[in-house]
C-alpha cells in the first residue's frame, strides 16, 4: 500500500479538500501502473526489429511488421507498434517544418485585427 499525505478515509476533510489544502492535484492520488513485461516470442521479435533497425532506421510499424512476417514472425502491425514503443525504436524520417516560413519571406502584417467586423 502506497502511503501518502491525503487520508481517503478522513471522517471530516473529503479527498478533493485535502488535495486543495495541499495544493496537489486529485489524478496524482491514483497509483501508476508498472510497465507491462515482453512475453519471451515478443522479446525475441523485439530483437529481430532491433537488427532490423540498424539496417533500415526508416522503417515503421507497417513495413516493420511485413519484414517480420518474412523472417517468420506473424504478429498485427499494432502489436508490432506497442513493441516498437516499448523498446524505443522508431522510425527515422523528415518531419513536416509546415510551421517554418522560409528563408527571406516576407512578414505581412495582420490589418484587421483590432477592428470590429
């Protein structure tokens, strides 16, 4: 049992009380769940993936899980994303910069923004 500062079974301070007086928040109360283990064929698999990465780093989940399906391991492509998640593997591609104006651009300002329309 995990001890903490807020007393759930407090016969005058309810739990949402007791967190405002300690300034916590209410979702900190509930335990966390441990990490799930790999079963041994998923920990095998994990491997494969592994030796897989060092030759294609640009792989995902999807063709990821049709290079295992070749070896001999028959797993769904979700399945394969969870492991892939766990053992921090993932894929190595350019990101969208949608965000980013380009070098020399120019800035327009915004003319309407403080009237009324």
């Amino acid at each position: 049992m995990r001890k903490t500062m807020v007393d759930e079974a407090h016969p005058q301070l309810s739990v949402r009380r007791q967190c405002e007086l300690l300034a916590v928040n209410r979702n900190r109360l509930k335990v966390r769940e441990a990490p799930r283990r790999l079963f041994e064929k998923e920990v095998v698999m994990a491997h494969e993936m592994d030796e897989c990465y060092m030759h294609f780093p640009e792989y995902g989940a999807r063709r990821m899980q049709l290079m295992l399906s070749h070896k001999g391991f028959y797993a769904s492509r979700r399945t394969v994303a969870r492991i892939m998640r766990e053992v921090a593997v993932e894929a190595i591609y350019r990101k969208p910069r949608t965000r980013q104006p380009r070098p020399g651009a120019q800035k327009c300002p915004y003319l309407l923004r403080d009237r009324l329309v």
